[in-house]
C-alpha cells in the first residue's frame, strides 16, 4: 500500500461488485467483538456509531436514531483526517 490509510484488494478474477461488497463490512472494537454473537450484531443489540454518527437509539422492526457525533474536536482525530498520523 502506498501509505498506512490505503489497502489494495487483488482479486483472482475481475469482482465488479466488490465496492458493494466492502460497504457491508462492519469494523467494530475487538472487546465488542468478543462479547456478542452473531444475533446481538443482527438485532442491534451490538450496535455502535462510528464516522460521523453515534447510535442513540435502536427500536427492532422500526427505528434506528443516530446522532451527530463530528470529531473535528478531537486534535488526534484531525491529524488522521489531514493524513499526518501523529
């Protein structure tokens, strides 16, 4: 990878859904991880915000709130955004 904020997928053959496919992967901490199952990450019992949102609220079958949650606030979380790491 050029630098430590890229990954690069090689694939066997040509895979045009693949960006599709990557917007399903859900990257969680590993303590949350290891203390759900399948069905507390399908129900929502697991859930987390993450990016530019919080969970707030999780209501099966109807809801899911979110709530801003902009981390330009966060110098560590700036210097990432501008790409210097430290």
């Amino acid at each position: 990878a050029p630098d430590k904020l890229t990954l690069r997928f090689k694939t066997a053959r040509p895979h045009p859904l693949l960006p599709n496919d990557l917007v399903a992967i859900r990257i969680v901490p590993k303590r949350i991880a290891e203390a759900a199952k399948t069905d507390d990450f399908n129900s929502g019992k697991a859930m987390i915000g993450t990016g530019p949102y919080k969970f707030k609220e999780y209501v099966a079958g109807d809801r899911v709130v979110l709530e801003g949650a902009f981390h330009l606030n966060n110098e560590r979380r700036r210097r990432a955004l501008r790409g210097s790491g430290s």
